[in-house]
C-alpha cells in the first residue's frame, strides 16, 4: 500500500500542507501496523507528482515530475508498486497477522535453538511515535507456538518480547550482555578480588557489609540476578539503504521560499529554466537547487532486533512509593560497581531502563538493569580523539555529555607569532575527547533520584523547582538550571521544595551531587580519565555513593522513615489484552495528535560534533516534570541514520487513497532525513 495526497491546484501553501498531511498518515499507518518496515507515499499537486520512502532509518523524495510531460515516468512507478509484493511493500516477512478483526500478531523468532513463533497476547510498552525514523520499541507479553500451528506449545510460560530497530551491524543486546557477563566472571575468579583496584576505597568499617553483599553476588553468578537477562533473540530486516544521488535538503516541508520569485525549492523537472515571477506561485519550471551531503550524516540502515526475556518487569518510575525506588536505585549503583570492575560503562542509565519486579515471597522490589544496547567497554585511549555521541535519555543525561566539555579541564594560554610577525593570544585546548566514563554513569543514577522526589510526588512546589532542570527539547544543551544543580548545593532548594515527607532527603542528594561534581573536577583539572591513570578517583565516587544509598535501604528496615511511604502519582501500568475482536471500521488503536506542535529553527549536533541546521519540524508536545507518562524515551544517539524531522501524527484526511504495490525502485534522486 502506498499513500496518496492530492491538491487540485500548486502553490507553496497547498505543496506545504500536502506534504504534511502524508508525513502524518504515513506516521499513523506506522504506529498501527507493526509489521511495517517502511512505507511508500505519493503526492500529488495540479500535474506534478512525487514519491516519498519513509523507513526507520531515514526518509526521502523522489524529484517532482510533470505527469503530463513525462507520462512514462508515471507508467513505471505506478507498474512498480501494483505488482509488488509485501515485502516489498515494507511488510516484514517475520510478523504475521493473525486475523483482520484483532490486533494479534505472530513473531517469528530466529535464535540458537532455531525459528520459534511467538503470539502476542498483551501490549506492555507501545510509545506512538511522532517521527518515522528512529528505534520505536515495542514491548509485548508473548506465548510460544507449537509447530506451524497458532496452539499455545504444551507448557509454555508466558515470554517478554522486545522488538526494536537498531543500527545495521550494530551488536545484539544479548550479544552485549554475555560478553559483560564474561568480564564480571572473570573479575570474580580472582582470589584476591577484594584488593583490586577498583575497590581500594571501600577499605573503611563501614564498608564490611557492603562488600560482603558484593562478594554474595560473585558466587555463584548471583550478579546476574540484577540484570534483565536476555534468554533468545534474533536480527530481522534491513531498511533500505540511501540512494546513491541522495541530495540533502533541509526544508522539505517547511519551504523557505522567496514569495516575490514563489520558487518551490523542492519541484524539479528534467527542464529546467529562470524561475517566473508569479502571482499565482506557478511553481512548474526551476533549476534543481544544489545541495550537498553532509559529513555528520550517514544515513546507515537500520536493522530489526526481537529479543526475549523471562522476566515481566515495572519501570523504575510506576512503583508504589519512594522508598521502593531508593530500595531499587541501591542496587543500581551496585550493578554499576559490578560494571566498572568488569571495565564497562551503560551509557544509558535513566527510569526507563531501571527495571524492578516484585519477589513472589518477600513482596519485595528486586532490581532487573536492562538495555544494554548502549554498554561498552571503557578504554579512554582508543577513541582516537574523537568524543562519543549525546548518548541517553535527555532528562538524565551528564552534564559533561550535554555540554562536550569537562569540568575543571583549563584551556591553556600562550603567545606565539603570526605570519605578519605580531604576537597573538593562542589556546590550546589539546586533544581531549568527551568519552562517557564511569562517573557519568552514577550521575544518571543521581539525576534519577532526584527527579523521582521532585517531579513524581504530587506536589507542585518541587515539580514547579525541578521543571527547569529535567528538559526534553530538540536541542541537546547544557541548560543554566541544569549546570547549576550540579555545581552548587541543592540541599537548600530541595529542603525548601519538597513535601515535609521527602526533607531529610535533601541532605543526602546534596551529598550525592558534591562528591561526583568534585570527583569530576579532579579527573578535569588532571586531564586523565583513564582507568590506568585515576582508578582511585572512580572507586572512591563509587564509595561515597555506595554508602549514602546503602544508609537510605538500611533506614527502611530498620527506622521506616516518613519518605519511604510517600506514594507516587503514576500508578503502574497494567498491560492490554490484545485478543480484542474489533469493531467493523474501527481503529485498533486511537490516532496521533489532532494538531502537529510546529517548532523554530534549531540546531542539532551530528556524529562527529558538528552542528546543524535543522528546519522547523513536527514534535512531541515538550514534557515537563509534571507530565503524567514520564520522561521520553527518545535516545539522542549518534546519528547513524537520518530521522524524518518534520512527521507526526496527525488525524486522517479526506484525500487520502491507496494503491497496492512497491517497490524502492522508484526512490531514485532523493533527500535524505
């Protein structure tokens, strides 16, 4: 199926909003068919004709033709998609509909005990994204097949399945997760573990009991028990890749058009001639723009990854109440202490990816760490100089990853001579790229914390104080609010904010933050960052922090302080049934948005820290802290593929018609993003 936008007559305004109009059905059509890879659209305007490619990884457009002066064109487009097939059409050949009238599918998983098939019983985690383009998880309550046949297999237990885009080649989080778990076994192998460097600073009395419940967790391979193991997966399809004439255009639904000349800066014909002056913006005859392919992107394809876990898991932010997330945030530092021994960092630390399930005979929250997509091996030296990318979830993200420098690095000085022989002011900042180390992994922790007491819990004060820190916008920066709350005490403002429930919170929060801001001072200031160099900088945060939350998970066993009971507002999400039947004519699924959020010019910065230009685009709403889903799951990750900036949901429109059939060949002279 392929998406049709007609406009009876062409101008700038009608190209605009027929442009829009198709970005939002082609997003509706991908937020309800999970089967969809990419999809193809058409527009169309008086005579003038164009096809579009939306996939994961990136969106383009064909070059705009004169259907009644280049009829042959028309021909093999429209003979291309009527005898294509499903696959063809963006259908994923490992995802079957079960039945028309219910929004069941069946997987086909591909892992080490061969193919298996999966029937969906329950949707757990469907975000409905405003942009094509990107790594849209969904998550779903599973049950295995028997055979070809869609019966339940004899003693089969409910499964998770995780099905997510990631970057052609890019590893498998199962594949992450055993090469992790190697490095944690070999550290525990060691006789002598206990005096390994990275544990030098728990030396004092009052970390007995802390490395005690560490050693608990070497034996036996009990450290896995706070990880969300990955059991099975496989890799599906690929996106298409990019066209080899691609042209970067910026503005392909924003139009930035001279109203005096009224040229479409995205309508060529194989003619081209001097733009005419038009009242009517008669937008036929143009020369083709020139356009160049930006170094920062790459638009590489994006691959299907479906995963499967044992394990159906809460996030950290739909607990009942305050205490059960520090009882959970305890142990997360201490998965993170057995990370930075194997030599790992996560880079992606956030509610989101703070898992907890709930013991069946204690009643307890136990911790299950997840999306590992993202982990790797820590080795400063091999980086060549060049920084990783803003990796994370925005509102937990480090202050030294938002900003691309680091705290207490100085620039330093000299005079040299220039050419003409005069003396000038020379900085030489060296070579020092920002590589996300172990600090910045415990900082997420932090910034969890404190946004959990401050805009979880139903008071306005403290979501009304903690609003300017935690921001979700396109342009990933460094904000004032955000720096400040890092550098300087907040045991002030958070005392003063919070509900008098929460305020012997404060205090050590505060503490949290002095101790990683000033750790993180060191390593600037020394200019080392390398295990090798300031191991002893890194196990000592680990130590500070290790007992501020290990003191909070004793108090609620032995004290039952007041900001234990303090419930949260989101209450934890039950999962829906998908073995609906239907109504005839129905959607399975309400539509996006009614009306797009159209935002300003911004910047952005690419794969290799250069910043971009990118026009006014559709987005998600911004989301505070006061917002009910909880922070976005957007990565801001390296941009490997390109994203359609200027998508979103929106209602179904009247001009819309379908035709059946694909095919990519007709993506020849394209844009990417």
């Amino acid at each position: 199926m392929a998406v049709v936008e007609v406009k009876r007559v062409r101008n700038i305004d009608e190209v605009r909003n027929n442009r829009l109009q198709l970005a939002s059905d082609i997003i509706h059509f991908l937020n309800d068919d999970i089967r969809r890879m990419f999809m193809f659209g058409i527009t169309l305007e008086a005579n003038f004709m164009t096809l579009w490619y939306f996939s994961r990884s990136h969106s383009m457009k064909s070059r705009s033709f004169n259907i009644t002066d280049d009829p042959e064109i028309l021909v093999d487009m429209l003979i291309s998609l009527v005898f294509a097939d499903d696959k063809e059409l963006g259908i994923d050949p490992n995802i079957a509909l079960v039945s028309n009238n219910k929004r069941q599918y069946i997987y086909t998983v591909v892992g080490e005990a061969g193919p298996r098939r999966f029937l969906t019983t329950h949707s757990i985690s469907e975000n409905r994204a405003l942009n094509a383009a990107g790594r849209m998880t969904r998550v779903f309550r599973v049950v295995e097949l028997e055979g070809q046949t869609n019966a339940p297999k004899e003693g089969a237990k409910p499964m998770i399945l995780k099905d997510v885009w990631l970057d052609e080649g890019a590893k498998a989080e199962m594949q992450i997760q055993r090469e992790l778990f190697a490095d944690i076994q070999q550290f525990g192998k060691d006789p002598d573990w206990r005096k390994h460097q990275c544990l030098s600073a728990f030396s004092l009395e009052e970390d007995v009991p802390i490395m005690d419940a560490f050693a608990n967790l070497l034996e036996g391979e009990h450290y896995k028990d706070l990880f969300l193991v990955v059991r099975d997966g496989s890799t599906g399809e690929c996106s298409k890749p990019v066209a080899p004439s691609w042209l970067d255009e910026s503005t392909v639904f924003f139009p930035e058009v001279d109203e005096a000349r009224a040229v479409d800066q995205f309508v060529s014909t194989q003619r081209t001639s001097t733009p005419q002056t038009s009242s009517a913006r008669n937008l036929r005859n143009r020369p083709t723009p020139k356009a160049t392919i930006p170094e920062y992107r790459k638009f590489a394809p994006k691959q299907r990854s479906f995963l499967l876990f044992d394990d159906e898991c809460t996030r950290l932010y739909c607990l009942p109440t305050v205490g059960d997330v520090f009882t959970i945030l305890n142990a997360v530092i201490t998965a993170l202490r057995l990370m930075f021994c194997a030599g790992w960092v996560h880079r992606d630390i956030s509610c989101n990816n703070i898992m907890a399930i709930r013991d069946p005979e204690t009643q307890q929250w136990r911790l299950k760490l997840a999306d590992l997509e993202y982990a790797k091996k820590f080795d400063f030296e091999q980086h060549n100089g060049t920084s990783d990318p803003k990796t994370g979830t925005p509102f937990f993200m480090p202050c030294e990853i938002l900003q691309r420098r680091y705290f207490g690095f100085e620039t330093k000085v000299v005079i040299q001579a220039g050419p003409d022989g005069r003396k000038r002011l020379v900085a030489e900042e060296g070579n020092h790229p920002i590589i996300h180390n172990f600090l910045h992994d415990i900082e997420a922790s932090f910034w969890t914390g404190l946004w959990i007491v401050t805009c979880r819990v139903n008071h306005e004060p403290s979501k009304d104080w903690a609003r300017p820190i935690f921001q979700d916008t396109p342009i990933l920066h460094l904000s004032s609010e955000r720096s400040s709350a890092f550098q300087d005490p907040i045991s002030k403002h958070v005392d003063e904010y919070l509900p008098n429930q929460l305020k012997d919170l404060a205090s050590p929060l505060d503490f949290i933050r002095h101790r990683l801001f000033e750790a993180t001072k060191e390593l600037g200031r020394a200019k080392a960052w390398s295990m090798a160099n300031v191991c002893l900088t890194y196990s000592k945060a680990h130590e500070n922090v290790a007992q501020v939350f290990h003191e909070l998970a004793a108090s609620l066993t032995n004290e039952s302080p007041s900001w234990a009971e303090v419930k949260l507002q989101n209450p934890i999400s039950v999962p829906q049934p998908m073995d609906v039947v239907l109504d005839e004519g129905s959607d399975p699924q309400p539509v996006a948005p009614e009306q797009p959020v159209v935002s300003n010019l911004v910047e952005e910065e690419g794969e290799s820290g250069f910043t971009r230009r990118v026009s006014p685009r559709l987005k998600r709403p911004h989301q505070d802290g006061n917002d009910e889903s909880g922070p976005s799951e957007t990565k801001r990750i390296k941009s490997s593929g390109g994203e359609n900036k200027s998508n979103s949901g929106g209602r179904k429109t009247g001009g819309r018609t379908s035709a059946s059939g694909p095919s990519g060949a007709a993506t020849t002279a394209g844009r990417g993003g």
